[in-house]
C-alpha cells in the first residue's frame, strides 16, 4: 500500500499520461478551529483516453468527488491518501469537496494561537509533499499549472498567497472572501496561503525591468522586532544584484515575505510569498553571525525565485541542484552586493562544516542521490544537499570561471522558463558556454559521496627550502574516490608580528600525488596553506610547523578567510583524532579573542565545548572542563565592551560553568549584582543564564518565575528547554513524556526539550534512557511522524554516554531493529558520533 509514499516511476507515468491545465481551490477557514473546508476544482488533460491516474489528497474527510459531471463515491476511489481517477476522458474536471485537518507540526496549513495576546495565524508549508494535505493534487513537481485562490476568513485577517492580494468581499457575519488573481505556471509545493491577524507593511522595489511590491508580515506582538529598514534594503540589494546577474528579470508580480511562528526550516521559497521563521525578528541583542545568516536566507530564498520558481526540477532527484543552487548564490549575492562582504568566510567557518560532518557519516550519500520515492527525499534532504553541492557549485565555478558560468545560467533560464528541466540540461548549458567537457566533473563530483583529504608532502634542503612538494590527496576507504581539485596554495610569513602571505599561486590536483615543481626552491613558509582562498570542498592538513604556528599565532593572520581554513583544518584533526582536544582548547583559548569573522567568533567555541565535553579523555575530562570555564570567564572579562566577543563568551560560558565559583557569576549576572560593561541583561540573554543553572541543578523558581514575566512562545520553549536540562529523575521523565510520547507538543517547544535534554554530567539520570530510546526508536517515525521523529531521535541519542558499552547496545539494537530506514540512519549516525568520541578520547588520553 503507497500511503502518503509516491515513487520516481509513478510520477514519471503519471506525467506522460496527464497535462495539468488550471487549479481552482476555494478555502473556507472560519468552520473550524480543528479544520477548515477545501474545495478543489482541476481541469487536466488526459493522453489516454478510458485510461486511469489518480489525485492526492492526505488526512482529509471527502464529502463529495465528481470527474466530468459524475459523483464517485469517496468510499470506493478513496484510499492510501489517493483519489483513484477512471474512464478519463481527453479534457476531465474534477471536483472534490472536504474538510481538511490543521497541522501543528509545521507541514500543510499550520494553525498558531499566540500566548502573548490569543491571535490567531495560519501559513502553509508544502516541501516536499504537502500541498496534498489543504487541496487536493497531483503532487509532482513537473504537472504544473495555474492556480486561483479563493480564501474565507474572518474580515480581519490579512490574507496573502502568490498572486497579489485582492480587495476582500464581505459576506457577513464578520466574514469576508479573497478572490485572488490567477497566478503564473507554478508547481504545487510553492504554492502558498497565509492567514490570520498578521501585522502588514508594504514597500516597492524599482528596479531595470520595472516596479515590484514588497510585502513584510510577522505578528502583532512582534511588531516592534520587525527592523523594516534593514529587511527592505537587503531586499533591495538582493533584487538588483540577481537581475542583473541573471539577466532575466524577476519572474512573479509581487514578493511578499512573511515571518511565521513555529516554523520547521529557515525558509521556504513559495513564488512571491516567502515564509520564514519568526525567530529571525530578534526581541534580543544577536551577534553580527545571526544578521549574516538572516541575510544568506533572504538572499537564497530570492535566488530560487529564478532557480527552482522559474525553472523547476522535474522530479526531486534534483532536489539538491534546486538548494545547492540557492545556497551557493545567497552567499554569492551576500558578499557581492551587502555589508556582509566576508560572506565566504562564514561560510567556511560554519556552514561548511556541516556538509563536511555530514558527508563523513555512515549515510552519506552522493550530492545527485537516487530519490525513487518521496520516502528517499526525506532521508536525502540534508547537509549534503546545501552545504557539500553549494561547496561543489563553488568548485565548477572556479572550474569554468564565474562568467562562462553565468552565460550558461542566462541560457538555461531563458530555455526553461515557466518548465522543468534536469541537471543534464544545466549541465549542457555550462558546456557550450565554458567550452569545457563537463560529463566526467559531474560523475566524480555528484555521483560518489565522501570528502577527500589534502595534504603537503615535502623535502627539505640544507637552508630549509623545499627540494621536492607534493600534494597528497586521500580518501576513506569506504569512499574511494579521487577527484580533481582546483586549490590555491598560500606560503605565509611571520613579518613584524604578523602573518604576511608571500606567495600563492592556483593549481589542479588530481590523482595520490600531484607534484608542484614551482614550490621546489622556495623557503618553507612558517604556515604553509593547502586550498588556500578555499576554492576546493576537500579537508586539509598542516605541516608539524604550520600546526606550531597556527596554535601559537593563528590571530598574527590578518585575512579572515585563512583563518578560518586554519580554524577548520585544526577542527577535522581533532575530530580525526590527530589532534588532542586538549591542544584544540589551548588553541581556541589562546587565539578566539583576537578572531573578527563574526561566524569564527560564534561558532569556534561551540567546538570547543565539544571538544571538551566530548572529545576529552575522561581522565583528563575535569581539569579540561575548568581551564575552558575559566579561560572563558577570563576572555569575558577581558572583552570589548558591547561586541559580539562580550556577548558569545558570556553565552559560552553559562554553557561551562561546572564550579560553585561559576554557578554563583551566572546567579549574580541574573541579580544584576554581577555586570559587564556593554553587555546587556535581556529577555535572551536570561534565559541562557537560567539555563546554565538549570542543567547544574541550581535554577530554583528561576524558571517559573522567568516565565511568568515571559508569557510569550520563545518563553515557554525557553522554558521547557530549561527544565529538561535539570538533572533529576522527574525532570527527564517529563521531558522524555514531551518528545518521544505526546505527539501534540508544539513542534518549536518539542525541538527545545528535545536539544536540552542531554548534557554531561548527568549520567546517573541518563543512563536508564538508553534502552528507553532504542525502544521507542523502533516505533516513533510512524507514532510521530517523520519530521518530529527526527528531531526527537536525533536530539534525545545518548551521545552524552560515550562508551564501548554504549556502542554494543546499539549494535545489537541495529542487527534486530525493523524500525524505518529514517529511524535506522538517525541511530547509525549517533553511533558514528559515539565511536568519533571515543578515538578522540584515546588520542586525549596521550597528554
């Protein structure tokens, strides 16, 4: 039985046989708090006439369905989340009228009830799958068609989808009907209805190719969080610099961006009404990191308007062509045409990582994987998607060169526009265009799955320059694969205090060893940088002397974009465990505080602490854990007044803070007997604080008394966050309740129990949630549900427990386990977390 599940060959039969002409969905949401009505009226052709297809439509009660005049009976054509289509004729219209089911999970129509004031919101969200769950559809991204919305609702409410908002009719008794206009040819997961008594602000943009609306929308009680001026501009920036560059002009009426509560991803591209989660209008001070990251997701999302709106995929195989795409441009867009001009830095320092963590576990999977069905998609759908294929487009650009890539692009928009396409046919583009064969790139590129270590091979002669260099390229057994790199080389010297590149130049690396005879006479440098510029998607590693340099002086270098390929090479040997985590916190300590990339300042530390907690020989674990308390509260005190140096080690080190000494600085923060010039003590900030009490039992009424003046969404999962890090039995048994039992917990409140319920220290209560976990694991992704499943199984895995015991438990529970592969993977992955610790532990335990 298919279920919710669609495979590749259905799709692919299902576009053959069928044309999707028009959608007209008629949304009634005043019926019900639990459901609203939906009526669907599809008007398609059929190539083969007396054939059969079907319609999808999920979790809905059918009263009536009618094909060409004909009532079917739902009974008998409806099962498995299908609506079984006979006798087409050559031109069908089918009716279906239902109610359908509001979501609190984050997929389909999502119904909010404020606390801060009991207003009322709904957005959808329809990636992958999830149109289905408020129309009915044919669900694939290559039937596309035109849509027209007509949504009841009470008078009051905005109401926005993607074609510009019409004037609402009253119909009385407090309600009103939006006939919105017909929109462009569009796929059905872009599609969008948002509603409710959203606050509304509007603003043009003038561009080349004309004027386009700009909308911005969040709710009532964050209005005053809602920085228009900043938003409107980067909009702005955004705008001008994709047309410009695509030379193509936007392709929708208006753009309207929405910023909705609860919200499972960052963002989501619907054709001129994007979503994006609300907690990116901040009621607290951020680091300049989170305004970075804020602007990559507002450019990334413009970006698909052209790549993934305009052109579409035609089936998800190419979902990762789709986000890859969108992720290399936003920080393309970001350090071109914003203030965030070290927008690459970032990236490497952050971003990247991910894709590299993610593509070292056992489920990694090529960049272009084989989605047969939806079902894969969801496996598929991760880090590898974004940050290894954005690292890989970064790669072909400098492969091809920025503007033979571009010339490609151009073409291949003005080819597909308003159509679907497949890689191949972007592939073709960028060959005619570049003059470059690219079929072999692609192959070594998106069709194997690993990353590649690069290393420098050398000899010396008497007076220290190089007599042979080479570069060293490896690959994990398990992934052998050996690629061509295009790398830049840097050769530093220490001159007057600081770290000057002398010398660098750009080569291509292929093959075990690649020779570089132009660095043979050359003085060895005192660091010398493999993939300097960070061209490649590949880990490096540093010489015994450019490793005593990095961990004496990495703040000597004066370039944001080395140090961080420094910061992150020293990272991939710790976790690699070639490099202690006591030597990796030595580094940290000794040079974060003179670090300026806003993402090296906010993220390295959170290495740290991993290195820490984790990666440290347990012998070694308390003396580790309270040079890094203290060396933190030392580079707090010693920080700038007011910068994001202040505010992340302040954050770092409620997260250390293991001492009576500590715990009584966080209490005295929070009294206001303890302060810090420039750092303010607000609503965020508290929170954090009361948290770092919490895990070490010593929170008190903090929670309940921080919530009470905090009634709002953030602070109830704040709170909820709060009281699952607690240390005791009842805490973690409520908290456990929360996630892996009560399916209806809100999805964001869910998250926050789910990410706080483990933490060091806490074995004695932890421990009997082993088996718990591997229990509920075998069950939870169908009790659930997939997105909620994740979350829970990969936030509540006992990695806090590291140990060869644990390791055995958890293979048992594999070789036995029928839970689903979603299920499977999550556990495989935590477990490679477990065994990555415990090589850590015992390169630690050499100190």
């Amino acid at each position: 039985m298919p279920g919710t599940n669609l495979t590749r060959d259905e799709a692919q039969t299902r576009a053959r046989i069928l044309e999707v002409g028009s959608y007209t969905i008629e949304l009634d949401l005043t019926t019900s708090e639990k459901t609203f009505a939906s009526t669907t009226t599809i008007a398609f052709t059929s190539r083969e006439p007396g054939g059969s297809a079907f319609a999808d439509l999920v979790d809905a009660e059918i009263h009536e369905i009618t094909l060409n005049g004909e009532s079917l009976d739902p009974a008998e054509v409806y099962a498995d989340s299908r609506i079984r289509l006979d006798n087409l004729h050559v031109e069908n219209v089918l009716v279906v009228r239902a109610d359908c089911t509001y979501s609190h999970s984050g997929e389909g129509l999502h119904r909010f009830v404020d606390p801060a004031d009991d207003r009322v919101y709904l957005y959808s969200q329809f990636e992958v799958p999830d149109a289905r769950r408020v129309f009915t559809t044919f669900e694939q991204p290559d039937l596309k068609s035109v849509f027209t919305f007509v949504v009841t609702a009470p008078e009051h409410w905005k109401v926005v989808s993607n074609a510009p908002t019409p004037e609402p009719t009253p119909i009385g008794d407090g309600k009103a009907t939006w006939h919105f206009p017909t929109t462009r040819k569009m796929s059905t997961y872009i599609t969008a209805v948002v509603a409710g008594e959203y606050h509304e602000v509007q603003d043009v943009y003038e561009g080349k190719h004309g004027t386009i609306p700009l909308g911005h929308y969040c709710r009532q009680s964050l209005v005053e969080f809602l920085d228009r001026d900043e938003l409107v501009k980067l909009t702005k920036q955004s705008f001008a610099f994709f047309e410009e560059q695509f030379e193509y002009p936007y392709p929708f009426e208006k753009y309207d961006q929405l910023y909705v509560p609860e919200y499972n991803m960052g963002a989501m591209e619907n054709a001129g009404c994007v979503t994006l989660r609300d907690e990116y209008l901040p009621r607290s001070r951020q680091p300049r990191s989170f305004y970075e990251f804020r602007a990559s997701v507002i450019t990334h999302e413009m970006a698909h308007m052209w790549f993934g709106n305009l052109v579409t995929m035609k089936w998800w195989d190419d979902l990762w062509l789709n986000e890859s795409f969108a992720e290399w441009a936003c920080y393309w867009c970001e350090a071109e045409a914003t203030e965030f001009t070290e927008a690459w830095t970032g990236f490497t320092n952050a971003r990247k990582q991910t894709g590299y963590r993610q593509d070292q576990m056992p489920s990694t999977h090529p960049i272009a994987a084989d989605n047969y069905d939806l079902h894969a998609v969801e496996v598929n759908f991760d880090m590898i998607t974004y940050a290894k294929g954005a690292s890989v487009l970064k790669q072909l650009v400098a492969w091809v060169g920025l503007e033979p890539f571009l010339g490609g692009l151009r073409q291949y928009f003005k080819d597909h526009e308003y159509g679907n396409s497949e890689f191949t046919d972007l592939l073709h583009a960028l060959e005619k265009a570049s003059g470059r064969e690219l079929d072999s790139w692609a192959t070594e590129w998106l069709q194997t799955a690993g990353v590649n270590t690069l290393s420098p091979r050398f000899e010396l002669d008497g007076d220290g320059s190089y007599s042979s260099f080479s570069v060293l390229q490896t690959a994990d057994p398990d992934w052998p694969t050996l690629r061509r790199h295009r790398i830049g080389v840097g050769l530093y010297d220490e001159v007057d205090g600081a770290l000057v590149r002398r010398e660098y130049l750009e080569v291509d690396v292929e093959g075990a060893e690649t020779e570089l005879a132009a660095l043979v006479g050359k003085q060895q440098p005192d660091l010398l940088l493999l993939n300097d510029d960070d061209l490649t998607y590949a880990k490096i590693r540093l010489d015994e002397r450019s490793l005593a340099t990095v961990i004496t002086g990495l703040g000597k270098l004066g370039d944001s974009l080395p140090r961080a390929l420094c910061w992150g090479s020293a990272w991939d040997m710790t976790r690699d465990a070639e490099m202690s985590a006591t030597d990796f916190v030595d580094l940290v300590l000794a040079n974060i505080g003179q670090e300026t990339d806003a993402w090296g300042i906010s993220r390295i530390p959170d290495y740290a602490a991993q290195s820490v907690n984790s990666f440290s020989a347990p012998a070694n674990r308390p003396a580790l854990q309270a040079k890094w308390e203290q060396g933190l509260r030392t580079l707090l005190a010693e920080a700038e007044p007011g910068t994001d140096q202040q505010l992340t080690f302040a954050r770092s080190f409620a997260g250390a803070a293991r001492s009576d000494a500590a715990l009584a600085d966080l209490e005295a923060m929070l009294d206001g007997t303890l302060t810090f010039d420039g750092l303010a003590m607000d609503q965020d900030l508290r929170w954090v604080l009361i948290t770092g009490l919490a895990r070490r039992g010593r929170a008190g009424n903090r929670i309940s008394d921080e919530l009470a003046a905090d009634n709002t969404i953030s602070g109830k999962e704040n709170a909820a966050a709060a009281r699952a890090s607690q240390p005791t039995p009842e805490a973690k048994a409520e908290a456990w309740e929360a996630t892996m039992v009560q399916a209806d917990t809100p999805n964001e409140t869910h998250r926050s129990i789910a990410m706080a319920f483990h933490a060091t220290g806490q074995d004695e209560v932890l421990t009997p949630y082993v088996a718990k976990y591997l229990e509920a694991a075998d069950t939870t992704w169908e009790h659930l549900g997939t997105h909620k499943a994740a979350v829970a199984l990969a936030g509540l895995f006992p990695r806090s427990l590291a140990s060869p015991e644990l390791l055995d438990q958890i293979d048992a529970w594999l070789e036995t386990t029928t839970a689903n592969p979603g299920a499977q993977r999550l556990v495989r992955e935590g477990r490679a977390d477990v065994a990555r610790y415990l090589k850590g532990q015992q390169k630690d335990s050499l100190q």
